[in-house]
C-alpha cells in the first residue's frame, strides 16, 4: 500500500495515538507470558516482572522508533529505515531473551552465548548491507523511449490551436 492509497485516518496518527493502539497490547503480552513462565517454570514473581519489564522497554521503545520509520516511509516510499529498526530492535531483544531462557533453566545454557552470537552476526551483517545500500543513490525507474514519445505526442494533441501556431 503506498501513502496515496491510505486514508486520512490511517496516515495521520499521533505519536500517542500510535503508542496506545499497540503498547496495551504488548503490555498483556509481558503478563501473560510472566504468568506463564512463573507458573510453569517456577520462577520467582520478582524475577519474572524485572525480566518483563525489561522486555516490555525494549518492544515500546521498538514502537516509538517505527512510529518515525512510518513518517519517513510517508514521505520517501523507502522501507530501509524500517528494515534497519528491525534489526536493531532484534539485537537487542534476542540476546535478552537468551538469557532469561537460560537464566530460568528454559534452555541448555551451554547453547545459549552460541546462538545468540550466530544471530546477532547475521542481523548486523544484514544491518551493515542495509546500511551501506541507504547510502547509495537511488535509482528512479525511465520509462522506455517509446512510452517518452506516446506522452510528447498525446501533449501536443491536447493542446490549445494558439499553443500549436507559437510551438510550445
């Protein structure tokens, strides 16, 4: 969908606006998982709300920044920036998720420090091209030399007979 087919409601969202239709959401989410784990895995309740509220901040802060990629799709049509705040927003929440999956006896810890480097690597090798394509120009697509000519032609049909004796 590109900015010219949204409607006006769904172009012009407040940062609040933006952040209330999502944080609530992602708030339940925290809980919900709190419970599960503290129920499931025996974990104590001040472990698992200092770990969901490190969680949460990240996810809201994820919020806040693709709320400006948006803008910036908005006016540029271009996804590199909101390609960039995914990958950043996924080293920082996956190594976290390791640890309190380790830290709680959810996965073998002995995994753990080597996954999260494999995916951290590959996330910023895909940041760093990310980055290094935002850099370069782009490249707007020419329309073929006959579809050039079709629009010469079709604006010198339309225009005006004084237009035509001056040849403009």
């Amino acid at each position: 969908m590109t900015p010219e087919q949204m409607t006006p409601t769904e172009k012009d969202y407040s940062l609040s606006q933006w952040v209330l239709q999502s944080v609530p959401a992602l708030g339940l989410f925290v809980v919900i998982a709190g419970v599960v784990v503290h129920v499931a895995a025996g974990v104590g309740r001040a472990e698992v709300v200092r770990a969901g509220l490190v969680i949460f901040t990240i996810q809201t802060s994820a919020v806040i920044l693709m709320f400006w990629a948006r803008q910036f799709w908005q006016r540029t049509a271009d996804l590199r920036l909101g390609f960039f705040l995914s990958g950043v927003y996924l080293i920082a929440l996956v190594p976290v998720l390791e640890h309190y999956a380790a830290r709680w006896g959810l996965v073998a810890p002995q995994n753990t420090l080597r996954d999260a480097v494999i995916i951290t690597f590959i996330t910023f090798g895909c940041l760093l091209l990310s980055w290094w394509r935002w850099h370069r120009k782009a490249r707007r697509p020419v329309a073929p030399d006959n579809l050039r000519s079709i629009s010469l032609i079709d604006a010198e049909e339309r225009a005006l007979p004084e237009d035509r004796a001056r040849g403009s």
